[in-house]
C-alpha cells in the first residue's frame, strides 16, 4: 500500500480528524498495513499491546471469555472503525481477544511511534480520549440491556441502533449464532424475538441476514425495554 492511498484511509477515521498536514503525514509513515483471514486470531486477551487498529475492510468481533469457559461479544467492528485504543492507556495488555469474522485489510498504528506524535498534538490527544469515552458508553449500555431488558427488547434494541435510518435495512454483521451471544441469549431466543416481530408485522426478512423494518414505531417501542420478569430466555 502506498504513501498516498494511506493517507486517504486516514482521514476517514473520525479519531484523526481535524489534525495538521505534518502530524498526518507522520502518522501515514508509521501506518502500517495488515491482512487477516476470517478466523484468524489478530490478538489475544492477555497479549503485549503493542498498538491499535483500524478496520479498512472485513469484520472483526472482540470478545472476553469468562473464568467458567464461556465466550461473550463485546462488540462487531466494522469498516470505518477503530479498535483497542483502551490498552494504549489503560492495560499493559490487551484486555480483549479480537478475530476477523471476515477476511479483513487494516492499518495498524504502533504505541511508541503514536506516543511520539502524540507529546505534540493536541488534537489527536482529545480525538482519543473521545473515542475511548464513546466506546464506555458502549459497553456501559451493553451492561444495563443484559441486566434489565427482556430478550425480544435487546434484540428490538439492536435493530434501532443498526438499521439504516433512512431506508430501515439492517444488515447483520455476523451469524444469528454470534449476534445472539453478543446479545447475551441463545440463538433459539433470538429467532423466537425476531420471529416474534415477523408475526406482528414490524420487520420482513428482505434476504438472508438482511431484514427491513417495516414499523419504526412499534420497534422503537419494543426497544424500550423492561424489567426481566424471570429466567429461562437466554
């Protein structure tokens, strides 16, 4: 990849916006491009973290497993997107294990070489420590759907925040199997939420992992939430 096609994927990221020519320019030398195939590993929890990234094409799913064995998605990256700027400032290590759910292509920033830009820009100090509050309120909303929604209103809820808002499509970025986890419940659950809002009308399965919101409102109500009312949706 050359000089300038790596600039032109720089500017596209939102954390490197508003940056002066020069701090850009060093930052597209220390870039430095990655190919990963789907199922491949590109860190593991618990690895050196030696820098971030930034997704230019594919998908990545970060994930933690718990001390009982058992995988939980954190989040779907997508293109556009960066990721793991938190063990940058926070971890020695990655806290996270990230696998490509897609052949993916990236650019990867190193932390010496960003640390370095970083002591004379600003900008790019405030970009990152805005990125990483977004990403908080990420995960601080991922808490509260686990602990206080029922299953059909997190499932109501993913499809508001992923659909497109003017056509109504919703793309799912990986299998039932893998958003049902992210989501906390079983893959059964999942069906059963979404078969639940086929029947009343509210969404249509355009094609296969596409669906089409046919009624916002009614989804909109539905991705309010409540109170679990017992166990055994997951």
């Amino acid at each position: 990849m050359d000089l300038s096609r790596k600039k032109d994927i720089l500017v596209r990221f939102p954390i490197f916006s508003g940056l002066e020519p020069d701090h850009l320019e060093i930052l597209t030398l220390i870039a430095v491009p990655k190919k990963i195939a789907k199922k491949s590993i590109l860190f593991r929890e618990g690895d050196e973290a030696t820098g971030f990234y930034l997704l230019v094409k594919g998908k990545v799913k970060l994930t933690k497993v718990s001390p009982s064995g058992k995988e939980q998605i954190l989040h779907f990256v997508g293109p556009g997107q960066s990721f793991a700027e938190a063990a940058l400032y926070m971890e020695k290590t990655y806290p996270a294990t990230a696998e490509a759910i897609e052949n993916a292509s990236l650019l990867f920033i190193p932390k010496d070489d960003l640390f370095r830009v970083i002591k004379d820009n600003e900008r790019l100090s405030m970009n990152l420590i805005a990125h990483l509050a977004g990403f908080l309120q990420v995960l601080t909303r991922k808490v509260e759907e686990l602990s206080l929604m029922d299953s059909t209103s997190r499932v109501a809820l993913y499809l508001w925040a992923g659909m497109d808002p003017v056509t109504g499509v919703m793309r799912f970025p990986a299998g039932k199997g893998q958003i049902a986890a992210s989501l906390g419940m079983a893959v059964e659950t999942f069906s059963r939420s979404l078969a639940r809002m086929k029947e009343e009308q509210i969404i249509r399965e355009a094609a296969p992992g596409i669906l089409q919101v046919l009624d916002r409102e009614a989804l909109k109500k539905f991705s309010r939430g409540k109170p679990e009312q017992g166990k055994g949706e997951g």
